[in-house]
C-alpha cells in the first residue's frame, strides 16, 4: 500500500496502527496552526515575537515613576501669592526640624509697620511631628528683610491634638489675628473634640499671645 503524504504541520502526529500508516491529520488543524502563527509566514519567529512583546512590558516596568511629592499650596490671602515660595520654604523648614511634614499653609498679610513693608502671618499643620500619631499647627509672623527677602520674626505652636485646632481662614484687623479655633474637652477622644468653634484672637504686636503656651496657667 503506498504511504499517504502527510502535511507537514502535522507530520509527528501520524499512527501506525496495525502495520498501516493512518493520517490522523485534520485539515483544520493545520488552518489554525497557520492562522495563530502570522508571524511565522513572515519569516518572523514566534519566539521573536514574544521576546519583543516582554521587552516591551520590560520597558514599561522600568519606566521611571515620578514620586515626588506634591506641592503644598499656600491657600489665604492673594496678594501673598507672589511670596508663596518663600512662604512654603521656611514651613518645610520648620517641619524637618520637627520631622513632620507639612499638609496645609494658610497666609494672610498683616499691616502691622508704619514703613510700609506689612508683615505676613502663616499657618501650617504638620503631621507626624516627633515620629509620633499627632500633629501640631505653628503660627510664624514674618517680614521682609533689608533685601527683600522674607525673613522669620517668631515661629509658634498654636496648635496641637487633643488641644487646640485652629481653622482657617485668617482675618488682620487692627493688628489683631482672628479666627475660630475648636478645644477639647476633657473627656473627648482625639479624634473628635465636642465644644463648637470659637472665635480665637491674638495681639500681633505681643506675638507670644498666638502661642498655645499662653492659655497655660
């Protein structure tokens, strides 16, 4: 009997069943076989193929991912918009100090010199002063210096978990700061103090009456 050709997608899949040679080939078979393997008819390989495709997600993998983090705007009065940076530098400065960092900074320009150089008062929050679960709120008045630039007159803790949350936004008048700051009372939890909002006020003249310290006997 003479031997059946096989095609040659499927020439290991013959059987010798008998002592007689079958073609257990389906047409089908080798159809599909061409059709998965396009790449193939182009004299392209189809490991070729997926070394390309894992270089690829290779390449995304390794692409750098920016993780810089964000910056804190300076929320508050517009006209401090024009010393926003110098604002938000001396707040990261005073955070690394406290190894905290800072979430949120709020300013306000403040009148307060008869040479027409007003002063600026900020506030930020810092979280994780210390290494530890809490946070603080410090409150800075600053000023222009003989060159310009923004120089720090005091920086105070005004705030602090568990004790006193000041809320912006900030109001000068006068020389006095206002705005509503909220306490704890003393069988509040930490997340949660009770007592409404009241409105806060300090002398900018006397700074250290911004100070948390202050309300201490």
């Amino acid at each position: 009997m003479p031997i059946l050709p096989f095609p040659r997608c499927f020439a290991p899949a013959s059987l010798l069943l008998g002592g007689v040679f079958v073609a257990g080939v389906v047409a089908a078979g080798c159809d599909r076989a061409r059709t998965a393997s396009p790449a193939a008819e182009d004299g392209v390989s189809a490991a070729a193929v997926e070394d390309e495709t894992a270089g690829a997600a290779d390449e995304e993998l390794d692409a750098p991912v920016d993780d810089a983090p964000a910056v804190v705007p300076v929320n508050g009065d517009e006209a401090v918009a024009p010393m926003a940076d110098a604002i938000r530098a001396i707040a990261e400065r005073d955070a690394r100090e406290l190894e905290g960092t800072v979430s949120a900074i709020d300013a306000v320009l403040a009148p307060l010199s008869p040479d027409g150089e007003p002063h600026v008062v900020a506030l930020w929050f810092i979280e994780g002063p210390w290494g530890g679960n809490t946070w603080v709120q410090r409150i800075a008045l600053l000023h222009p210096d003989a060159d310009g630039a923004l120089g720090v007159v005091e920086v105070l803790t005004a705030g602090e978990r568990e004790r006193r949350d000041l809320q912006a936004p900030m109001e000068v008048r006068d020389g006095t700061l206002r705005l509503l700051a909220q306490r704890w009372a003393d069988d509040d939890a930490a997340c949660c103090p009770s007592p409404d909002p009241e409105t806060f006020s300090c002398d900018l003249r006397a700074f250290s009456t911004c100070g948390l310290d202050a309300e201490d006997p």
